[in-house]
C-alpha cells in the first residue's frame, strides 16, 4: 500500500526552483499545523496536490455532522518568497507508514524544485516556560550555526517524533539542507503561544518581513483556517 497523491488538475509537473517547504501537520499543542494555517491565511496558496496515506489514523473527524477525511495539502505560496506549506490533520500513525509518507512528500517536493525543508513542531513539557524556549536541530552544524545568529534558540538534544524529525533525516540523507524548530508546547491544545513563537522564528529564519498578530489574532486565522481548509 502507497500514499496516493492526487493533483489539481494541470499542476503534476508545478515547477517553483529554490522554494522552501515547511511542514505543518498536526502534532504537539498543534504548533506546526497552527503556524502553517496562520501563514496561509496571511500569504494565501495555491494547492498543489493532496497526500492520502492508507497508514493514517483510522479514527475520523465529524464537523457538522459530516465526515472529514484524513488528508494532508501541499499549497504554493509566491511571495513573499517562494514556500511550498504543508498543511494537514493527520499523521501516519506506525513507523513504516512515517517512512512512506514522508518519502512522497520529499518527492513531490524535490520535484517541484525545493531546496530547503522547514520543519515545526511542539516540544511537551511540564514546566513549560512563559517564554515558550526554542529548539532547532539540523544534519548540518553549519545550519545550526546560521539559525542560531538569526533566532533566540538552543540546540536540541534528544528524539523528534514523526514528519518534523523524519523529513530532515531523510532531506539530510539527500544532501537537502533542513531544520528543525521546536517550541515548548503546554497542555493546551492548540498552544497559541508557542504558535506565535514558531511564527516569529519562522519570519526571522526566512525573512519574510510579516508583522505577527497577538495570540488573539493567531488563535481566529487558526479557527478561520481550519474552517476553510477542513470544511
């Protein structure tokens, strides 16, 4: 069994070279998820292609009363810089699964010309800091260094569970520059702070000269995005 990847229609061979792609799927205190809906609210996107792994959780999500299947998006967004923005409301849920998911997304997006993968996530703890701390990783030190002159974070030490680690492994593996940025995520779910402190590290990491709103704002986009994305 394969991912099936079904794309819009004249958008198989989408070419953007030297674009980005950051990884938004749902895991802890929705960070990842969080940020990318606020970035697609903010910057727009043109969905490229939808990703349906036959290794998705089995349980469903009723909106309305109706069903919504698990999916995850790869949407372009032009400028301010050239991102490619996955957005979704699942993950695979076993190791192999993980592997082949991700896998296909690195296709897809290597295909279209990335040449830089962004990952994002939460980072639980108990005693999560009010400043919500940051953590970045990467296969390559030089990256590491470069993100740590650009953003108050530390180095992390320690696993990351699901597409945010996967995907730079297996990008590093390719010889693909990535990172990682994790934030302190609390029990809240979404943790609207710790989504603002990804969105501030992702528009200092990339320069895309945004001016984040509140955690009020954030919190709106998120529940406006889900809306429009998963209705």
């Amino acid at each position: 069994m394969e991912t099936e990847i079904v794309f819009e229609p004249g958008l198989k061979d989408f070419k953007a070279p030297g674009s980005t792609l950051i990884e938004g799927l749902p895991g802890v205190g929705l960070v990842a998820k969080g940020a990318v809906a606020y970035l697609l609210e903010r910057l727009g996107g043109r969905r490229i292609c939808r990703f349906y792994s036959p290794y998705f959780p089995t349980a469903g999500y009723i909106r309305d009363g109706r069903l919504i299947p698990s999916f995850a998006d790869l949407y372009f967004v032009e400028k301010p810089k050239p991102l490619l923005l996955l957005y979704g409301n699942s993950q695979p849920s076993s190791y192999y699964g993980q592997h082949e998911f991700c896998d296909k997304i690195l296709k897809v997006s290597l295909g279209i010309g990335v040449n830089f993968i962004l990952t994002l996530g939460g980072y639980g703890r108990e005693d999560v800091s009010e400043k919500r701390r940051i953590y970045i990783s990467s296969t390559r030190r030089e990256i590491i260094k470069s993100a740590l002159e650009r953003i108050d974070a530390e180095v992390y030490d320690g696993q990351i569970i699901g597409a945010a680690g996967l995907l730079i492994t297996l990008a590093g593996d390719l010889g693909i520059d990535n990172l990682s940025v994790l934030v302190e995520a609390g029990g809240t779910t979404p943790d609207f702070y710790s989504v603002r402190r990804a969105l501030e590290s992702v528009n200092k990491l990339l320069d895309l000269g945004l001016e984040i709103g509140d955690i009020y704002a954030i919190s709106k986009t998120y529940v406006n995005a889900v809306q429009r994305f998963e209705s």
